[in-house]
C-alpha cells in the first residue's frame, strides 16, 4: 500500500508540474474544482513563486466546457475588469 500511495503521490506531482509549465507564463489563474486539488495546485505555484498570478480559487462540481467559459467571463467581468 505505501508503494501504492507513493506511485499515486509521484504521478500527481508530475501532473502538477505540467499543469504549471503550461501556465508559467500567464498573468492570472484563476483555479477551479471540486475537493482539495485546488488547495495543492496553489502551494505547488507557491513553490514556484508564482502565487501572485492566483486571482481566485473557487469551488465548483461537474461543468461543461460551456459553463467553464462563461463562469471565467463573469469571473474576470466582476473582479478583475473593473
């Protein structure tokens, strides 16, 4: 079972730092999800002295495509463009 945890532990600290070379060169993150991803993608930016691109961490379930857009639209319309 340790092996197991550590497998899983490895491979999403792979994820996560794909996730971060894709966005490393972005000004604003906004994160979104359900459960506690959302908590560890924020120390892993933190780590990489990127937590000042955090705009927002919000919690949300099941979303299509669609739905995603239009909560960052209104996200970023509400907070961020004023």
């Amino acid at each position: 079972e340790d092996m197991r945890d550590r497998r899983s532990e490895n491979q999403l600290n792979r994820y996560y730092d794909d996730v971060i070379a894709q966005i490393r060169d972005v000004e604003s993150v906004l994160i979104m999800g359900p459960g506690e991803a959302k908590g560890e993608l924020e120390k892993r930016l933190e780590g990489k002295k990127l937590r000042g691109r955090i705009v927002g961490i919000e919690t949300v379930d099941k979303m299509t495509d669609r739905q995603i857009a239009a909560k960052v639209r209104q996200y970023f319309r509400e907070n961020i463009g004023r």
